[in-house]
C-alpha cells in the first residue's frame, strides 16, 4: 500500500490542528485546580488585551474573519452551481467552520470571560492559517 506526500502531509496538518487546540483547554482546566496557573493566566490576559489584542487588531481580526467567511460561501455557492467535481469543497467547508466559530467566540461575551481568552484566539488564527496552507497545497497538487 503506497501513501502518497500528498495525503501525508494533509494528515500531518489535519493532526497539527487538533494538537493546537489542547494547550489552551489544558490551561482552562488547569486554572480551575492550581492557583499558579490562574495567576500566570490573570497577568497574561492583562498584557494580551494591553498589547496585542487592542480594539484596532481586533477590528482587523474580526474583518479578516468575516471576510474569510464571505469568500468561503462565494466559492461553496459557485461549485455547487457549476456542479463541479472538485476536491476543495470539504477543505473550504471546513475553513468555513472555522472561520464561523472563531468569529463566534469573539463576540462571545462568556467566551471573553475565560482566563485563556487570548491564547485560544491565538490557536483558533493559527488552525485557520494551517488550514489556509492545506488548500493552497491542495490547490498546487490539483494543478500539476
């Protein structure tokens, strides 16, 4: 049985996206038990929301996100009206997905209340840009 690099290298990134989200669930439910890790999560949220996470860089998150949104729909409705056979459709929807959660946790006033607010913003754009990378791979391999 051969396994192409093709299929590796998507399961390789599929694999990273689940594993990127397990710290910032760690440090939620270690936060609740040790106080050393809620106070290191106190002290970070207070310099992530300073610093990184202003009202301006959220503005663009958030434009980023919709717009991602946006053109994910324009793409699922063209291929299922040309009815085309394509092997992008489920990356896309699941780029969708993503994009749609994301967005949704932002405005998410309970969301913004945990301790790791800012570090599952930082895994869900890290998740979101992987799985950007896998549709341009996806995309270079269908043109060759």
């Amino acid at each position: 049985m051969k396994i192409s690099k093709n299929i590796v290298l998507k399961r390789i990134i599929t694999l990273l996206q689940v594993l990127i989200i397990i710290p910032p669930s760690l440090l939620q439910y270690l936060s609740d038990r040790k106080m050393g890790v809620m106070r290191y999560l106190v002290f970070k949220k207070d310099v992530f929301s300073k610093e990184f996470f202003t009202s301006s860089t959220t503005f663009t998150y958030i434009s980023l996100l919709s717009l991602g949104i946006i053109l994910c729909i324009i793409f699922l409705i063209y291929s299922y009206t040309k009815k085309i056979s394509n092997s992008l459709i489920r990356p896309i929807s699941a780029l969708f997905i993503w994009n749609f959660i994301c967005l949704l946790y932002v405005f998410s006033y309970k969301f913004q209340m945990l301790l790791t607010y800012h570090f599952f913003l930082i895994a869900f754009s890290i998740i979101i840009i992987l799985q950007y990378i896998k549709i341009i791979f996806i995309t270079i391999n269908n043109k060759s």
